[in-house]
C-alpha cells in the first residue's frame, strides 16, 4: 500500500493535464485556471483519506474544481466599467484569429446555456460516460443524454447558422 503522499503525487502528476484543461474551460482565463487546479489539489490533499477508489480520482477532482469556480461567483462581485465612453473599433475585417473554426466553436459552445454546456465539457473535454457525468450533476443518465443531445443541436444550428432550428426553440 502506498503512503499518503506518494498516492498523491502520483494523483497529481496523472490528472493535472485533465484538472487544469476543465478548469481553463470553465475559467476562460489561465491564471484563474491554475488558482483552480491549486486550490483543487490543496482540498484534494486535506481529503485524500476519502478517496477509496483510485478511479474516481478524476470525476472527483473535476468537482472540486467545478465548485471551487462556483464558489468565486458566491463570494466576488464582478468589477462594472463604464462603458459611456468607449471607443469601439469598426471590426468590419476580422482578424485570421477570428476566422479559425477552433475559435468559432469555442464561442459557440461558450453560448451555450450552462445546463447544456457543462455535460458536454465533461464528455468533450474530461472524457467522462454519460453515467459518470450523472454522477457529477446529480442527473440521471437519460438526462445527461437529453442534455447532450441538446447541446450538440445548440451549436449545430449556431455553427450553421441555420434558421429553421431557431424556429424550434434550440436557441
């Protein structure tokens, strides 16, 4: 049996990548995400003795991260700025950043609604089942399903632009 630390740092070592990519998605912004991972990693560590099953290592991590970034929205109030006077650029020529389809679909799933959104980060981005991702939410898997399902209707009609699919509520 391995001792404590060495189970964790063997932890850390394997789901760091996983951790920090779910917590850039949910963040949008590196050094949130790395505050994330470390706070992650600090309640990890104060209650590594709860973790009975290795493989739950990861769903188990990306909920606290997941409530670690809901909990920055409990207890900060986001600055306002004074739009009044700004100046706004006429963006008529889009830059080639903004013509890259990775960004367009990251835009696109970042207006989707967070009911949708966070299921298919789990599947898309943390690689988990519809089972594990019920698990997550607190859903059941045949809503998780719905949900996903959704969701990949969502962007289809935002990343086609399609019209009709507006008309049927998707959006």
């Amino acid at each position: 049996m391995l001792n404590k630390r060495t189970q964790f740092d063997q932890l850390v070592r394997r789901l760091t990548p996983d951790v920090y990519r779910f917590a850039y998605w949910l963040s949008r912004d590196e050094s949130l995400a790395k505050d994330l991972v470390q706070e992650c990693f600090l309640r990890a560590w104060r209650s590594l003795d709860d973790l009975r099953d290795d493989k739950a290592a990861k769903a188990w991590l990306l909920t606290i991260v997941r409530r670690e970034h809901a909990r920055l929205f409990e207890r900060k109030t986001p600055p306002i700025d004074d739009i009044s006077e700004l100046v706004i650029e006429d963006q008529d020529s889009p830059s080639a950043f903004d013509l890259s389809e990775v960004q367009e679909m990251r835009d696109a799933i970042g207006r989707i609604e967070t009911k949708y959104r966070e299921p298919l980060l789990l599947q898309l981005v943390g690689g988990f089942t519809c089972d594990e991702i019920a698990d997550q939410l607190g859903l059941t898997t045949a809503a998780v399903m719905t949900q996903l399902f959704r969701a990949r209707a969502k962007l289809k009609v935002m990343l086609r632009g399609d019209v009709q699919g507006n008309v049927h509520g998707l959006l």
